[in-house]
C-alpha cells in the first residue's frame, strides 16, 4: 500500500539510495532466501 511505499522511501533515503535499488536488493534477498 501507499503506507509501504512511504516506509521504503524513508529507508532508501536513510541509506542514502534511491528507491528503485532498494525494491530491487529486496526482490534480491525475497529470492536469495
């Protein structure tokens, strides 16, 4: 939900990355596991 995208983007600009990549290390360690 909107609510996830808003956590997300918090954490990727925490990071200091862009959204984008941090969906995309997640899809990662989803398939990883």
């Amino acid at each position: 939900g909107i609510e996830q995208q808003i956590s997300q983007y918090h954490i990727a600009s925490y990071l200091g990355i862009k959204p984008e990549s941090l969906s995309r290390i997640k899809l990662l360690t989803y398939i990883n596991k």
